[in-house]
C-alpha cells in the first residue's frame, strides 16, 4: 500500500491529518537540512471553487497570509484577504463538521536544488493555520490538520536536484470547529519549514525522563533508532554514560528551576547520526495538596502569552521572541501559560535557557459552541475522539524533553463531555511526569490541578483555606479539595489596567495551595497597517469585518510592537522577588524564591527632597534563604524628604545587567507645600483682585495674567475598557460607563446660585461661589461651594462638593470628583508625589513617593481604544505652557481612604477629542495643555473580564472636601535641579 493518499482529505472530514508521519521531540541534529523559510510564490482564491487568479505573486513565508497585502508597498491589485477578529463566535454557521463554501484558499509553491538530494528525508511544517495539501514533484504527500501543532511527510525517493513544493492552504475545514482561541483569524504557513535528511541507522526519537532526588539527577534515556543498532548516550559535562532504557543516577547533576536554570548537553550517538539535547533535572509532584518542583512549593508569577506579529500574524521572529522572554524576566514574570495552542519550539528552548515554568497547552478551543448551549460540542462527541486525540499525541511527543514544562493543557474553553476523559488518558499514556489542567473541567474530575479564571479575590480567599462550596458529588468534591489551585487566567489586562492585582498576589503569598496565576495577557493583538501618516494600529472591525468583537484584542501589558505598558512596571512591582515594604523606621524583607536565596540581590537607598538627592547608601541584609525574611533598620530621613529602597541585580545574569531593580519602595511623600514644591516660588504675589470670576457662571476666566478655559466640576471621566463593561461580581448589568451615562455625568450642567465677594480688598477678605450641578433629564445633582482666598502669595480655592437630590443606590457611583480647564501652549509638567508612572487607587502600584517631570506629550499613556489613562498621584504640581506657568498644591480633607488620592491629568487635546476618538492616531495636539485636577478619584478594576472595581476603590456619591492652592510664577523661573 502506497504510504501517500491519493485524494487530499476532504475539508469535512473530522478525523486527523492524512499522510503524516508520527510526531517527534525537537532536537538538533549533525544530519543534513535545509530550511526553506523565505519567498515563496503565492496566489489567492476567496472561495475553493472559484479560480484561481492566473498569475504568481510573492508571500514572505513563515507568515499569515492576509498580512503582507496590508502593507502600503504591496503589489498593485494583490489581494490576499484580510484579517478578521472575534472573541468565540465562529465567523461562520455552526454547522459541524462543515466549513462554508466562503473558504478562502492560498497556494503557495517553492522551488528548490538540491546538488546531493538524500534518498530518506522527511519534510516537517512547524505549524500551518487551515487544512493544507502538500505536494512535492507532482506527489500528494498527504494533508495538513491542526494549525499549530508539527506536521511531517517522508519524501523518502522523491526527491531530485530541482525540486517544486505546493501547498495549498484552505482557511475553513472541520479542523477548525477545534480552533476558535479568542485571536485573529489568520491563515497560512506560520512557522519554519525544514527539510531533513533521515540517514539509515540515525535517530528516530528521543524520550528523556531526568528526575532531581535529595541525591542528585536520576536520568532514563529511551532513544527510538531508524535501524537495528546501538546509540551511545552521554553528558560530557557530567562524565556520564547512560545505559539506554535503565534508570542512571547523576549525582553531579545540579537541579533546574525557573530560577537557575541548569542545563546540560546530551548527545545520542549512532553510527549514522548525532542528535543533540539541552536536559534539565527537576521532579514535578503534588504533595497534600500543594504544588512542589524538586521537593518545594512553587509560585506561578504568570502571564498568558499568544504569538502575535503586528506585520506577520501568527508568526513570530526568533529575534522578537528572544526580546519577549528578556522583558518577562526583567519585569519578574516567572510562568507563560501558551494560550491557547503550544508555542513555536524555540519559545521552549529560550524558556528552558532562561528560566519559566511553562503550561503547555493542546491547540484546542470550542468556545464558539457556548453560544448555542454547547450543542453539538465536539468534546462532547466520539466522532471527534480522533482528531482531539491526535492533537494530544502531536504536542506531548514534540514537547516532552523540555524540564520548562511543568504542567500539559488540555485546552481552552472547550465545555466538558466524554472527550475530556479521552484527552486525560491520551496525556497520561504518554506522559506521567507532568500533571494535567484543564479550566474546563469544573469538577476536576479528569485533572491534577482545579483551575478557575477571573475569580474574585474573596472567592480565592475561601478557596485558599478549603472552605469553597461543595460539589454535589461527594467523591469528586473530596478529590477537588485535595488539589492545588491555580488561575489559569486573571487581572484582565485590557486598556487602563488591570486594578487589584495587589489583592490577589497578597493572597497568592500566603496560602499554600494557591499556585498563583497567569495574567491575562501577555500582548496586545493589534494589526499595523501604514498609511500617509506613519503606521497606526487598528483592531476589530477595521477590515471590513461584519462579525467582531471590536478592541477585545488589545488587551495587554505590552503593545503589539512589543512596547511596555505602564501597567507592565507595576506588575513587576507586584510579582518582585523582593517584596519590600517601609513601617516607620524599619524596612521589611520578605522574599519570594522557591529554590534559591537573595544573595544575587542587594538594597541600596537614596533620600531626596525638592532640592535634589541628598543621601544615598547601602543597607546590609543577610541573604535570605527561599521564602526567608528579616528587618533592617532604615536611615533617618528628615519630614521634608523621602526614602526609597531598591533591590538590584548583583552582577550581569543572562536577562538583565548588573544594578538592574527588580523591587522598589519608598516613605511617605511629604507633606505640606513649602517641603513639596521645587524652586524659588512665585514670582508675582496674587491677591483676590487676580481672581478673574464669570459673572453669568462663576468659573475662574484669568488667575493673574494667565488665561483659564473651560473652568468646570469633572465626576465622570471618559471611559475605560474596564469601565465599559458591568464586572462580574455586581449584582445587576450596568457598566460604570452607563451608570454615569445615566446620571448624565458626561454632560454636566451647572446652575450659578450666587457670588459673593466679602471684604475682597482685605487680606483676609474671600469670594464665595455656590453652583448646582448636575446631568440633564435627572434630579440627582451636587452643590459646590467655591471658597477662594488669597493665602501665602497664591490663591487657594477650598471646594466643597455635597450631593442632593435623588441619587439611587445602583447607580450612585462616580468615577472622580476634581475640576477640569486648560491653558494656552503645550509643555511641561513637574509633580510632587508617586511616580514616574501613572496611578489610580488600586493601580500604579510601581509609582514611589518624590519629585518628577516630563512633557505633556511623553506622560501620554497611549491606547489602542483612547480612554482614561495617564493620571499621576500628586500634591504639588508645576505646569508650564510656553512662556506661562501654573503651580498648584492639592489637599483632600474628606472621604479618607484609598479613594482620597489627589492627582493631576494633562493632556495635549481635549475631553471632547478624547471622547470622539476611535484610534490613538486620530488624538492630535489641539496647541493647549487640558488639565484636570482631583480630589478623590475611583479605582479602574478589571471588569472586562472579571471582578469589578472592589469595593475599597469605589467612589460613591458623597460629600467630598478639599483644597487646590495656585501660584503663577513665570515658565523661566529658575527650578533648581530636576528629578525625573
């Protein structure tokens, strides 16, 4: 029987791949191969049956390809499709096992020499999104299912010194009713194809099984040869020879971990071939419920991670990923789930090298069926079996020898059913060393690890102590119990967030059942696209698409480009090592290692005050063992300074270099003007006579000589993604954004009651302003009482805000309470407070006590989607606008508590624009800086996808008191030496 099919598989034919030789683990050979990566020819076809454009264009490959035709130097007319976004509905009926006739097809073809083509070779495609049929020299090799799982051909005979390839890539088939991961939807070859040479006698496969013990590496060696034969096996660093099949030990052998991870060389010698693996030693078990690596717990400090190229699709450059991992390790990420379909290997490989604990997940998601009460499922059906099977087989056989991998997947967002139970025993046939996730499986009946996503922090909390509510099934409820708990995706990371992650980590640090978690996400998904004004990214919806789920894809703590988030920095913060935290004159140490101390780390401090740096030194802390802690007194710092605490990398590691911070904390900021406020002070004294009042309205027109615009009462702010959406822990439907809506906070409308100026000539003289304010269509409104006096060489507006009318429970909920206007000219901004980043209550948790500055235009926090974003903690500010200057100090007397936090907003465009405002791109300097001033102000949450705002960070509709006092010294005045 002829080892190649004679009809490509048929697009709804639910089984696996045709014509595929068994998967086998990566590994480096001395065999000859040759990489076919580059440009290949390419045509396109919107439908299977219509034909095929005549003519040949060119297509970078590995790539998806509706990409390249979105780049503004493709080739006149070339149309390859375009991408298409949606979160879990499939883009077409669900109809299974059917594709729709509106399928559309790429072919791809390669030409190639070979000056000595080897008589047994296997031709491997790392990954192809669709169902492809491959040709080689006119042969059907067989066809392709599984879009991100290896896939290999023996071309064994055919081939010659000119060779041609085709490949034929049908976007739709069966395969894909497995394959709804909330992504883009991007066909194409999408990773490395190679061609290597399978020389007789040479190595099949290769299973290595290297345990760590109290006494050292244990290491088991199983290699698969392509002939009768012997293998020698060996670690040349160790000075070991493994006997093939038997247990060794290794006492020598160091144990790898997330931490150091230790790698060593093995080879497998024959006669005909060597094949190289980098090994590391290290045990995966669960003990009374707890998750341990090499006999001690460990904790997921993670995040998901999806592979994403804003000009490539699914393919990611070796390049980009390296820089990936860099940044992870530098910001204190120690765990990647591979959301939702197993990685490109050498994702694997740089994980083994650099250090993660990685969930390695099967490329399986049916999320789309949840929409239709999961009717036909196919987890939930045996004719699937197969195929889910299959797509087991494929990942663990690929993936085995990597020691990164702590635990195997099943899948995401696929519902339960029989097949659940199939995949289990698929995974534990091949693999007993790792145990088993599924998010899923609600009961945990077929896992090792009961797995939730989006939990709030109280319910984590009773989890955490085994109080959680009980299955009705009293034997799985026990089983349940006794497993170890992970959140396997949290902290919905979209737009301005994700708020609370400070609640979650505290819970995560104490309770040893708690594995951790994995942040949801990693990267944004945005598309760049060029056009007559520089690349701009876009999202959902852009393309033409009539079913999306619009920015739902940009949510990450770094954009698509792979540039920072500020929200990235704070999660550093959050997941650090070190976690170091002030108490009067004592610092405290705790530290977050499992398998190491903190001698690779050292603290050093500084003490600042407006003036500039006045002390820095280091502190002399003992290295703490895992998981150890101590207190170190602090330097005395004087009231009108503060301290901060680093911990810094000791000496260059492979991530970071030397003097690299991985945790900071700092005192309190200090408090009153004169100590906050850098420079010489104002210029020119105001009296109450500079205080220029709208008769009609009572809003501040001019301060001194400096012209003020828009003077208003803010409650609301334009929302953010969070905002948008109700979270999951409120009792009824209504977003944030629509409760504001409602109240009409975004349209506020102010009613003058009366000015009254008394003794405004005497130095202790005041003017008094009383306004109603509030939304058109309600009688719920707020009274404000504007008290300006001339104080201290400056004005001070004291500002009394009390609600009245009828403000109904579910709804009286705002989102600040502060005053917003601009000035005229863009530039600069210097601020007494937390910084360099944004913060809000329950987010900036990198943003340390001192004194910063940059220009409006850098402090810009750009999203995606324009929303609320870029607020900086603040008592004292300085804002100068070409030749002008504004100082403000900003005191809250009243609530108290994490909602008190005074902070400043500046913008080089509009409230108006930022609301209108669909795309970052479209925000344009409108020549003004707009300011807004709060008192209090709401936290931001997560509830995109989880819990709302908690209640800690809410703001309620409630008297509020506080003080804003102004100078107008001149933009030129001297400021003494700038920290930033």
């Amino acid at each position: 029987m002829s080892r190649h099919p004679e009809q490509p598989q048929a697009l709804d034919d639910l089984g696996p791949a045709v014509g595929t030789v068994p998967t086998v683990a990566s590994w480096t050979t001395d065999a000859a191969e040759w990489v076919l990566d580059g440009t290949w020819d390419f045509r396109w076809s919107p439908t299977p049956s219509e034909r095929m454009d005549e003519g040949w264009g060119s297509i970078p490959v590995p790539a998806s390809f509706v990409m390249p035709a979105l780049d503004r130097d493709a080739a006149p007319g070339r149309d390859h499709g375009r991408p298409a976004y949606t979160n879990k509905w499939y883009p077409f009926p669900i109809d299974p096992p059917h594709p729709p006739d509106e399928n559309p097809v790429g072919e791809y073809r390669r030409r190639f020499p070979l000056a000595d083509p080897p008589p047994r070779a296997e031709l491997r495609f790392g990954g192809i999104e669709g169902a492809a049929d491959v040709r080689l020299n006119g042969v059907l090799l067989g066809s392709t299912r599984g879009s991100r799982l290896p896939m290999a051909f023996d071309v064994s005979g055919l081939l010659e010194a000119d060779n041609l390839l085709e490949v034929r890539v049908h976007q739709f088939s069966a395969a894909t009713y497995l394959e709804d991961q909330d992504a883009w939807w991007l066909p194409g070859i999408i990773r490395s194809v190679v061609l290597r040479a399978r020389p007789l006698g040479g190595v099949r496969d290769v299973r290595v099984r290297a345990e760590w013990t109290a006494s050292g590496g244990v290491l088991t060696v199983v290699p698969d040869l392509e002939a009768d034969g012997d293998a020698t096996i060996e670690i040349a660093e160790l000075g070991v020879r493994v006997q093939a099949g038997h247990p060794t030990p290794v006492p020598g052998a160091l144990p790898w971990s997330a931490e150091d991870p230790v790698l060593y060389t093995l080879r497998v010698r024959t006669a005909a071939e060597t094949v190289t693996h980098r090994i590391g030693f290290r045990t995966v078990r669960i003990v009374d419920g707890v998750f341990q690596v090499n006999g001690v717990p460990v904790s997921l400090r993670g995040v998901n991670r999806h592979e994403h190229h804003p000009r490539l699709g699914r393919h990611v450059p070796p390049e980009v990923v390296t820089a990936e991992l860099l940044m992870m390790k530098r910001h204190n990420i120690n765990a990647v789930r591979t959301s939702h379909y197993p990685p490109d290997p050498m994702f694997l490989d740089l994980a083994d090298r650099l250090g993660f604990w990685v969930v390695d997940e099967c490329d399986v998601e049916t999320h789309g069926f949840g929409e239709i009460e999961w009717r036909g499922n196919p987890m939930d059906d045996p004719r699937w079996e197969a195929a889910l099977r299959d797509r087991v087989a494929r990942m663990v056989e690929r993936d085995k020898n990597h020691p990164c991998i702590i635990l195997w997947s099943l899948g995401n967002e696929a519902g339960e059913g029989c097949n659940v139970a199939a995949m289990a025993d698929e995974f534990r046939s091949r693999d007993d060393t790792r145990p088993l996730h599924y998010e899923g499986d609600q009961s945990s009946a077929h896992v090792d690890v009961w797995s939730r996503m989006y939990t709030h922090p109280d319910e984590v909390a009773e989890i955490a102590i085994g109080v959680e509510p009980a299955l009705a099934d009293e034997a799985l409820d026990a089983r349940r119990r006794a497993m170890p708990f992970v959140l396997c995706e949290y902290a919905h990371a979209m737009g301005t967030g994700p708020g609370g992650l400070t609640e979650y980590q505290d819970l995560f640090d104490a309770h040893p059942r708690l594995m951790g978690g994995f942040i949801w996400e990693w990267l944004e998904h945005g598309v760049q696209v060029d056009t007559d004004r520089g690349p701009v990214t876009r999202y959902g919806g852009d393309f033409g698409e009539p079913l999306h789920d619009a920015n739902d894809v940009i949510d990450g703590l770094v954009s698509a480009e792979r540039r920072p988030r500020a929200q990235l920095t704070d999660l550093a913060q959050v997941f650090a090592p070190l976690r170091l935290t002030i108490d009067g004159a004592r610092l405290h140490v705790v530290s977050r290692l499992d398998h190491t101390d903190s001698s690779r780390y050292t603290l050093r401090y500084r003490i600042e005050d407006a003036a500039g740096v006045r002390e820095t030194g280091a502190l002399d802390a003992p290295p703490l063992p895992p998981r150890g802690r101590c207190t170190l007194d602090l330097p005395a710092a004087p009231p009108s300074a503060v301290l901060t605490v680093e911990a810094v990398q000791v000496g260059e590691a492979a991530w970071a270099p030397s003097g690299w911070v991985v945790s900071r904390v700092s005192g309190a900021v200090p408090t009153g003007i004169t100590a906050q406020r850098r420079g010489p002070g104002s210029s020119r004294r105001l009296t109450l006579a500079d205080v220029d009042l709208d008769p009609a309205t009572g809003a501040l027109r001019r301060l001194g000589d400096l012209a003020v615009a828009d003077w208003r009462l803010v409650l609301d702010r334009v929302p953010t993604d969070n905002d948008r959406h109700a979270g999951w822990d409120e009792i009824l439907d209504f977003s944030y954004a629509e409760r504001w809506r409602l109240l009409g906070l975004h349209d506020l409308r102010s009613r003058l009651v009366a000015i009254e100026p008394v003794s405004i000539d005497h130095p202790d003289g005041e003017i008094r302003v009383r306004t109603v304010v509030g939304g058109p269509a309600v009688d719920a409104r707020v009274t404000c009482r504007w008290r300006w006096r001339a104080v201290d060489g400056g004005i001070r507006l004291d500002l009394a805000v009390d609600p009245e009318g009828h403000w109904p429970a579910w709804t009286a909920h705002w989102a600040r309470v502060g005053v917003g206007f601009s000035i005229a000219g863009e530039g600069r901004l210097e601020w007494c407070g937390r910084g360099p980043g944004p913060a809000y209550p329950d987010l900036g948790q990198a943003a340390t006590a001192g004194w910063f500055a940059g220009a409006v235009a850098e402090l810009q926090e750009r999203t995606v989607r324009p929303q609320e974003a870029g607020a900086r903690a603040a008592s004292w500010v300085r804002v100068e606008a070409g030749r002008r200057a504004l100082e403000i100090g900003l005191d809250t007397t009243s609530p108290r508590g994490p909602v008190s936090d005074p902070a400043i907003t500046v913008r080089p465009w509009s409230e108006t624009a930022l609301w209108a405002a669909a795309h970052d791109d479209e925000l344009i300097s409108d020549g003004r800086t707009h300011i807004v001033l709060d008192l209090v102000r709401a936290g931001v949450g997560t509830a995109r996808c989880g819990p709302g705002v908690l209640p800690a960070y809410r703001l309620t509709a409630q008297p509020v008191r506080g003080s804003f006092q102004f100078f107008t010294p001149d933009a030129s005045d001297a400021n003494g030496d700038r920290h930033v």
